[in-house]
C-alpha cells in the first residue's frame, strides 16, 4: 500500500497568514509596547509630585503631640534617612530652600513649600536632588544669600546676634576651605570682648574671606572693616611675629 502523505489539519503556507491568527512577532510587538508603556507611566510616576505623599512624608517625622513641627528627634531621622549628616553643609541648603526660621525644626508649611518648589515627595527625589543643592553653592550670589541666611537661622531667637561659639561652627560648614577661618576662630574663642557676633561682622567675614588673602597683603586698614576684623588682623600679625604656635578653635 502506497504511504500516504501525512498532513497536519490546520497546514497553511509558510508566508500566507491565517485570518485571526497571532504570529510570534506580534506578540513580541505587543509585550515590546506594553513594556514600553509600562516604562513611560513608571517614568511619569517618578516626576510627578503629590502634596498628599509629601505630607505623609512629613508626618513620618512628627509626633502626635507636634504633628504640624518636625523636631530634633524627627530631624535626627530625616537626616539618617537622607544618609546625611545634619552638620553637613547641605542640609542648610534645604533648610534655606524651606525658609526654615529655627534650626532642627520645619515646620508642615516649611517642608511644604521648600518640598514642592524641589518636586520632592519622597526621601529617593530628595537625594536624587542632594548634587544640585550643593552645586547651588558655586554660585557666589546664592552662596551669599545663604551665608546671609544662616545667621537668623542659627542665632537664638531670644537674642538679636549670633553668640560666637554657633558662628565658628557655622563658619566651619561654610567656609571650611578658607585659610584665616581657623585662625579667626581661635580670635573669637581667646577674646572675651567677642561672646557674640552682629549682623554686620557676620557679613563682613564673608567680604573679608573674598578679598584678603593669607597673607593679609590685601588688607587696607583704611578700610570699612569692623573694629572686630580690625582687630583681629592685628591679633594675627602679632602671633606671627612672636612665631607663636595658635591652639586650634574647637
């Protein structure tokens, strides 16, 4: 008996396509568009800001006691969960952008207003933005602003100057690269006529570590100064002369 040709029931030619029929590469295509799709509304996700999830946020950090003021103990958190450390320079940064009045405190409407302005409603965006807060300090005129910023920040509001233990740590975070910033310390550590610093000295440190250098070759005593800087500079010639070795400011 002759073999018969074996012939499966739905045989179709090799380039015709079956009415109805889902090939490989279409579903290939579909999965490549739903993957795509997936990938766009993910992405949408990640850039959107919601005031709910910023407050939700918030209230990580508040107490059922102070649910509108983010504490001590709260910043403690905030800042471990930001894996930074709260003397760390950028953490004024944010402060400054929140217009925060105390520091170790924000208050709901601080971190709301700071927060949306960043599009931050979650700890990810917040440290997704940590490079662009600290890159804001190359800018001379916004490092100035918050220079200028820190000193109501950081003074307590009981008092109308800064007591000069908080300006040579404020100092430190600020300008930790300037060369006459350990020496000004121990100045203002060594002369009790100096327990605090005005708004104007504040500012004047800031024109001072701009244009007078280490040698203090450019400093005019004719100048504008404050009594305070002028004084100083004369305190730091007088130790360099007597090659007297300066104990650094704690």
């Amino acid at each position: 008996m002759p073999r018969c040709s074996k012939r499966t029931r739905s045989s179709a030619p090799a380039n015709e396509v079956i009415p109805g029929a889902t090939t490989i590469d279409d579903h290939h295509h579909h999965k490549r568009s739903r993957n795509s799709s997936s990938r766009r509304h993910s992405k949408a996700e990640d850039t959107s800001f919601s005031v709910k999830k910023c407050l939700a946020w918030f209230k990580e950090y508040t107490t059922v006691s102070e649910p509108n003021t983010l504490g001590p103990e709260g910043m403690e958190k905030f800042c471990e969960d930001l894996g930074v450390d709260p003397e760390n320079v950028v953490m004024l940064v944010i402060a400054y952008k929140m217009g925060a009045k105390q520091m170790g405190y924000f208050t709901q409407e601080e971190w709301l207003k700071g927060l949306t302005e960043l599009q931050c409603d979650n700890i990810q965006k917040l440290q997704n933005k940590l490079e662009h807060l600290r890159n804001m300090l190359k800018d001379p005129y916004t490092f100035k602003a918050i220079y200028r910023y820190s000193y109501d920040f950081a003074r307590d509001k009981e008092q109308r100057s800064l007591d000069t233990a908080t300006a040579r740590a404020l100092l430190g975070v600020l300008l930790p690269r300037w060369p006459l910033r350990a020496p000004l310390a121990t100045f203002l550590q060594r002369e009790p006529r100096y327990r605090v610093v005005n708004r104007d000295q504040w500012c004047n440190i800031l024109e001072f570590s701009r244009t007078v250098d280490l040698n203090l070759a450019a400093y005019d005593a004719d100048g504008a100064w404050p009594v305070m800087l002028d004084e100083f500079v004369e305190w730091l010639r007088a130790e360099r002369a007597g090659d007297a070795p300066m104990q650094p400011a704690s």
